[in-house]
C-alpha cells in the first residue's frame, strides 16, 4: 500500500470526523466497480478497495458482508444512470432507448462483468442474494412500473402482464450474452420490440 493509501485509510477510519460516511461509502463503491471492471470478480477484496479508497477495511466489513456483495453493489452503483428508464410519454419510444442502453452495456466493457456476476450467484447463496436485492430486483421493478405506467396511459393492452414482457426482453438479451450463439446487437433489440409491440398495443 503506498504511502497515500495508507494516509486515506487513516482519514477514513471510524471516529475520526473527516470524512462522513456517505463519501467514504461513494469512493468505495467506485473503488470497487474499477477493480471489478479491471480484473474480474476476484480482484475485488477489501484489502485491495480499502487501499484504493483510502478507506479502512473494518469499514469494509461493516457495510458489506462478503466482497461478492460488495461487487455487487459497486457494479449497479456504476451502471444505475446509463439504465434509466426515460418517460417521454411514448412507451416503443422509452423501451428502445432503454433497450439500446442496456445492449450497450452488455456488448462493452461490463457484458464480461455480468456475466461473470450472474455465473458465480448460480453456486454461492449469499452472492445470489446480493445480487438479486441490489441489481435484478430494482432493475426489474423500474421495467414493470414503466410498463403499468403504459397500461394507465392506454398505450398497452391492460390484460398484458409486465412480468412477461420483461423477461421477453431483457431475458432474451441476457440469453445471448451468456449463450453467444447469435449476436447481442441494437438490431436484435429492435427486432425483439417490434415482434412484441405487435401483441401488446392498445
């Protein structure tokens, strides 16, 4: 740990006053997400983010049970504003760009990411658990609200549930990023929408 390192773990240590505990949380968070995105699943330790951070590792223990979780959390931290759902007030029109964020995103730097959080959540509970309450669930509820919000609007079929329609898209999107038998692209997307719009309009 170099000599900086060492003076930011000691500004960050509880009960010291310097730094409050929402920034030491943000600089962790993004500590994390670039050693996840540099190295994988396993190059996020509390050793290695506590010292990128200047953060002290018991801190580390406290918020975040294992350092899966930790990545788990970090990864949405960093991609929470690019999948946004707009609300223009047109749902093919939300649901595309939503849908090109999010193919976007898994066909860069993070597809390898994910994938490798999705894999290793299969055999580790506590991984899956994190995963699901700080990425799938939220992700999952954000989409089927946009979608109630298009049945109130009249813009969607009321019979249609948004469950399914979620799975339709994101899932197929998610199918081929972890089965690359066929490309991830922007068309596939758009060929995944108009196939699906054509049974759920209004």
């Amino acid at each position: 740990m170099s000599e900086e390192s060492v003076d930011g773990a000691r500004r960050a240590r509880p009960g010291r006053g310097r730094r409050p505990a929402a920034e030491v949380r943000e600089a962790v968070l993004t500590a994390a997400a670039a050693q996840l995105f540099e190295g994988g699943l396993a190059a996020v330790t509390f050793e290695k983010v506590a010292a990128r951070a200047g953060a002290s590792k018991m801190t580390l223990y406290k918020w975040w049970p294992t350092p899966g979780s930790l990545a788990f959390d970090a990864y949405f931290h960093a991609v929470e504003a690019t999948l946004a759902f707009p609300d223009t007030g047109g749902i093919e029109r939300d649901l595309r760009t939503q849908l090109h964020a999010f193919v976007g995103l898994l066909t860069g730097s993070a597809g390898p990411v994910i994938a490798e959080l999705v894999g290793a959540a299969q055999s580790d509970a506590v991984l899956a658990e994190a995963f699901a309450q700080t990425y799938t669930r939220p992700r999952r509820l954000l989409a089927v609200q946009t979608l109630q919000t298009a049945q109130r609007r009249a813009q969607i079929r009321p019979d249609v549930d948004p469950e399914v329609v979620v799975d339709q898209l994101w899932g197929a999107c998610y199918h081929r990023l972890l089965l690359p038998d066929q490309p991830l692209s922007l068309d596939f997307a758009d060929a995944l929408l108009a196939n699906l719009l054509r049974g759920i309009r209004a």
